[in-house]
C-alpha cells in the first residue's frame, strides 16, 4: 500500500471535449510538488478528477491512493480516504453555517459504520476550540463561522475558507487548485502560511497554479509542468522559476518538437 | 403568568347533518341559540345563501376532485382553538381572547373590522367560511403598546372532525406592535376534512406586526383559507407563511399596503411531498404612496408533490412611488414532483419607484453537492444541509424557538 498518490495514463472530458490526454504523474508522501501550465492545459480538470466531480467523465486511466481505486470511489469516500480538494471557485451554499458546515464535515469524517453518529461526533467545546484556533492562525475574525458558506465572501476569505477546511479535516494529500488566483498579498502570505504549517513528511501537497507566485512562499520540491492534457516536463523547483522566466512557449515548442 | 386555554363555547350543531342538508333556517336558529347578534347571523344567512347557489370556483392547479364538501358535516364539538399568552398584558388593555367571548364584550370593535378585509362574498369556499365559522381567536392592542413576546393561537382539529372553521381578528392600534403566530395542526385523518380558516389583521398608523403562519395540517386535510392583512400609514409588516401539511391546500392572501410609507417584508416556505398539492396566491397590493413590498418565497417538492405559487404585484391607480419586488425560488428533489411558479405584475399607475419579479425552479445544484461530498459528507446528508438552508431565511424569522426547532425537524422529516 502506497502513502503515493499515482495516476496512470488518465484521460478525461466534458462532454465530448477530451481534457486529459493521459496525465502519468506521482504526487509522494511528504512532498509539496507543483503542477504549473498556461491556462486551459487541463489543470483544473485534473483536480477535479481526484476529488470526484461527476461533471467530468473519466475515459480512461487508473488513480491510486493509500491501495484504494480511487475511481471506484464517491467524492465523500475519497474525502474520509484523506484527500482533499481545495476549489479554485469555492461554491455558496446560502442558508448553512461555516460552523454547521465544517462539524457537519468533520462529524462525516468521525462516523463509524454501525455506530451511533451520537457516540463518534465531535464534542462541542472541542469543536469550537478547533475552530477558533483555525480561524485564528488563518486571522479569521470569529464572526466568520456564523456567515452563510462562501456567501458574499471576498476572493480572499473564499480561500481563507478552503485552507480552513483543509486544517480541521487534516487530510493526507492535499490538492490545492490555483488557490492564489484572486488574493492580494496578505491573503496570499496567510493562504501560504496556512499550506506551509499543513505540509509534513506525512502528508502530500499538490499546487495547482498559474504562476510563480504562491512558490515564493510556499516552496516545491517537485515541480511538473502540464501542457494540452499531458504532464510534458518534470523538474525541481527551479524549473518553476525558468517557467516565470521565460513563459510556457519554449516548452511546448520543444514538446511539439519531440512530437514531430 | 403565560396561560393556555381552550374554546368551550362554540356555536356548535345540535345534531350533525352533512351540508347538503343544512338550511338557512337552521344556520339563524343556530345561531340565535348562541346569542350572536343580529348583524352577524345576517350575515351568515346572506353568506350561505350565497354559498348554496355558487359553483365551484375553477382553479385549475388546485385538485379538489376528491373533495365533496356536500357530504361534510360541520362541527358539533368545540372548536379547537388553543390559545397561549402572558394574560398579564390585559392590565396594559391587550385583549387576546375567542372571538365569541370577544363578541359578548367588544361587539362594536370586531362589527367594524370583520369581514373587511377578506370578503366572504369572493366565491363558493369564501361564503362557506363566512356562514359557518364557529370559534377563533381576537387579539387587540391599544395605541402604543409593543409586546416582546410572542401571541400564538393553535388551531386544531378533533377526532373524527370533518370540517373546521376558524378565524383570527387582530387589531393593532397606532405605534403598537406585536409577534402573532398562527398555527393549523392535527393529526392525519382517513377521510378528507375541510378546513376553512379566515385571518384578518390589521395594523393602524405606525404600528408593526410580525405575522407567522404555520400550516402543518395531517394528511387528508383540505385547507381553504383566506388571509389578509391591511397596513396603515407607515405601518410594517414581517410575514412568514409556511405550509408543510395537509392533503391540497388553497390560501388566497394578500398585504394591502393602504397606508402611505407602509412596508411588509413577507417569506414563505413551502414543502410538497408525497401526494401534496400545496397552492398558494400571495398578493401584494399597493395603494399607498412611497409603500415597499419584498417578498421571497421558497418552495421544494419531491415524491409526487405538486405545489403553485401564484404571486402577484398590484399597484393600485392611485398609489405613487411604490417600490417592489418579489421572488420564488423552487427545488424539486424528484423528477415526478412539480412546481409551477406563476409571478404576476399589473401595474396601473405611471408613477412607480422600482418593480420587479424573478423565479427560479431546478434541481438541486450539483457544484453544491460535489463540494459538500468533498468534505466527507454523504450525498444524502449533504442533500439535507443545503434544503435546510434554503430554508434558513424563513425559518429565521419564526419568533419561537420552541416552533422553529420544531419546524426544522418536520422539515428534515419530509426530504
């Protein structure tokens, strides 16, 4: 049984629009590892095929984590495997709770089969301690676990939230979807911090992004690059920096180079 | 000291003949036997006059085609009218009491009000309430008074009732204030039972009311009623309508913004499972000048639910300035369930601040879904969290806690 998150020739697509066209990529236990591409390479897609979005339809391919299928496996199974998605747009959901929501979330994590939800859910006083302390780190005013989930949420707290969340669910492979897009420096700083404490030899980190920005504060040691679909390059973190340097054209040059 | 007492004096059939079978001459006698007033058992005698030779009114989404009010019997047993207050208040001239006690002390006070708002003439169901109703609550407080907590009267319904009808008259003078809830519930019943409730209320200048109305009939009930409530000069309105019971239900209600700068602020939750038919017509009607109306209502179905909103904004001639809106979102958590949402605006007047409409209807959003089941809640769990906030807003606005949590459960009951 690997602590490896392992994807093998996955290939995916909306509709009739193929996405990936057989991403191979192995994310280790205790590694931050970067995937970076220009936008509409297939990223996002990517992430929302590990946590199990059911709008994208798997065409082919194999994940596999901790030795589960994780094809075979709902979104919320996936989730009590320990991985976790933070969403680039995280969804409002009016009317429910940051409070309600994440002791809903970590009372699912808690639950055994064949026991009472009574027995295995969260104490009160420790749940709130969990999330004051969280909330805390990420310097999250307390009023904020009485608003409405992502409900008129600033692009910042948006992804204050998702990193929130990432913190009391304590996963162990954590992918983290352009989760610096829309944050100005401090949200950024803090977003970072929050990845930074999170990351530990047993836990993995997959970053999603766009640009260098989030791995000035949160530094890889694997970074992948991700061009129509493919993982075309692997590197360590200074091929990020040469990928700020001097743009994706270079690479897909030399990848359409290989091709012919 | 809060005080719980139940009607004993109603005016009640000495046998129990269908209504088929029922007489102007017994609807006086009976009435006279109880010591009612002249007006009002002319009234009565007028309004099943009425009702005898009007057909049915066509509404077309409402299924009454199992309904045969010609074989209900009206009621013999007292009313079940459960009415719960802090009788304290009397001392500051609050009256909160059955409607017939109210008669006997406060006759000229209820003659002027009753039967203005929601007219009994309107059609064959409205005159049948109007000829018959038996017991109800009356509730008025004086110019100035404000009450913190919550009236509520709890209508309800015996074993083996076929019909009910009760009615609430509430009379706020001017700059007075109070939380009413009004509340239908019973059992379910084997065969259909008619209930034809009347709510008349209103709020005198510069008063406000927060108005909670609970419909959670049992099965089998058919629920006819009419609600009105009419707002003076700056006075306001918070009104939560929810209706999760009964077999079919029927509610006509309107706020009638008479008064220049009055506000009402209405929500709604509606809830239709299994067999349901659960229509309402809610109205905003705009008289006054510079008058603002919001109202948002919030409907699910599922199983083979079936529910009708029938909202409608009209501005009246000779209102000005009118600001308004109103919205109906619908979730339907079943493909065989349905909701037809049908806004309305007719405006006649060239002078009006701000108007408008938008309904949405669909399944449950998917993205919602996902990113719940992404924290480890279950598909069916995270079903239940976001219908419950869907709900949150109306339920919010319930001023006991005890009803809220209680709704809440009957709630998460049905999904």
């Amino acid at each position: 049984m690997s602590n490896d998150l392992i994807i093998k020739d996955l290939h995916a697509a909306i509709g009739d629009k193929e996405i990936l066209k057989g991403v191979n990529l192995t994310v280790e236990q205790g590694v931050i590892h970067a995937i970076m591409g220009p936008n509409g390479s297939g990223k996002s897609t990517l992430a929302n095929v590990i946590a199990g979005n059911p709008g994208y339809e798997v065409t082919g391919g194999e994940i596999w984590y901790r030795g589960q299928d994780v094809l075979a496996l709902e979104a919320d199974e996936r989730s009590k495997l320990g991985l976790f998605l933070a969403f680039q747009y995280p969804v409002a959901i009016p009317g429910v709770t940051v409070a309600n929501f994440l002791r809903a979330a970590i009372n699912a994590h808690r639950a055994e089969e064949g026991k009472d939800p009574k027995e295995t859910s969260i104490p009160i006083a420790e749940f709130r301690k969990l999330l004051r302390d969280g909330m805390k780190k990420l310097e999250m005013d307390e009023s904020f676990a009485k608003r409405y989930l992502n409900e008129g949420f600033s692009g910042g707290e948006k992804k204050r939230l998702e990193i929130l969340q990432m913190m009391v669910l304590q996963p162990t492979m954590a992918v983290m979807d352009e989760t610096d897009s829309g944050l100005d420096i401090d949200a950024l700083r803090i977003v970072a911090n929050g990845v930074n404490n999170f990351a530990s030899p047993h836990m993995g980190v997959l970053v999603i992004t766009h640009y260098q920005r989030l791995l000035n504060h949160t530094k890889p040691n694997v970074v992948s690059v991700m061009i129509d679909g493919r993982i075309v390059r692997e590197g360590g973190p200074e091929l990020a920096l040469e990928l700020e340097d001097k743009g994706y054209d270079w690479i897909k040059e030399e990848v359409v180079g290989h091709a012919s | 000291m809060p005080v719980k007492r139940e009607s004993t004096d109603a005016a009640v059939f000495s046998q129990s003949p269908a209504l088929a079978e029922l007489s102007v001459d017994q609807i006086a006698a009976t009435a006279q036997a109880a010591g009612e007033p002249e007006w009002l058992i002319e009234r009565r005698v007028e309004a099943w006059s009425f009702f005898a030779q009007a057909t049915p009114p066509e509404w077309r989404r409402t299924n009454l085609s199992d309904l045969h009010p010609e074989t209900i019997s009206p009621p013999v047993e007292p009313q079940g009218v459960e009415i719960v207050w802090d009788d304290t208040l009397s001392a500051q001239g609050v009256i909160f009491t059955t409607l017939k006690e109210g008669l006997q002390q406060y006759e000229d006070l209820i003659r002027t009000k009753l039967d203005t708002a929601v007219a009994p003439l309107e059609h064959k169901f409205s005159a049948l309430r109007a000829a018959l109703w038996q017991d109800g609550v009356f509730l008025y407080v004086p110019k100035g008074v404000a009450i913190e907590a919550p009236l509520s009267v709890r209508y309800t319904l015996a074993e083996g009732r076929k019909a009910t009808f009760p009615r609430s008259l509430v009379i706020l003078e001017a700059n007075s204030h109070v939380s009413f809830i009004e509340e239908y519930q019973s059992d379910d019943t084997d065969d259909s039972t008619l209930a034809g409730p009347i709510t008349e209320i209103f709020v005198g200048e510069g008063g406000s009311i927060r108005f909670a109305s609970v419909q959670r009939w049992g099965a089998g009930v058919y629920h006819i009623g009419g609600q009105k409530v009419v707002l003076g000069r700056d006075a306001n309105c918070e009104w939560t309508s929810v209706a999760l019971g009964g077999q079919v239900q029927h509610i006509e209600a309107e706020t009638r913004l008479e008064g220049d700068g009055s506000r009402v602020h209405w929500i709604g939750a509606t809830f239709a499972d299994e067999k349901q038919n659960l229509v309402i017509a809610p109205w905003l009607r705009h008289v006054g000048a510079y008058a603002e109306s919001y109202m948002e209502f919030k409907t699910v179905v599922t199983d083979e639910g079936y529910s009708v909103f029938d909202g409608m904004i009209k501005i009246e001639h000779e209102s000005r300035g009118t600001s308004t809106r109103l919205e109906e979102n619908a979730i339907h958590l079943s493909p065989t369930s349905r909701n037809d949402s049908i806004p309305g605006l007719k405006i006649d007047t060239n002078d009006v601040a701000k108007a408008g409409h938008a309904s949405t209807s669909g399944e449950i959003d998917a993205e919602q879904l996902f990113y719940m089941q992404t924290r480890g809640i279950k598909r069916d769990a995270a079903l239940r969290l976001i219908v419950m906030g869907f709900f949150e807003a109306a339920l919010n606005t319930i001023p006991l806690e005890s009803l809220r949590e209680s709704l809440a459960e009957a709630i998460e009951a049905k999904i």
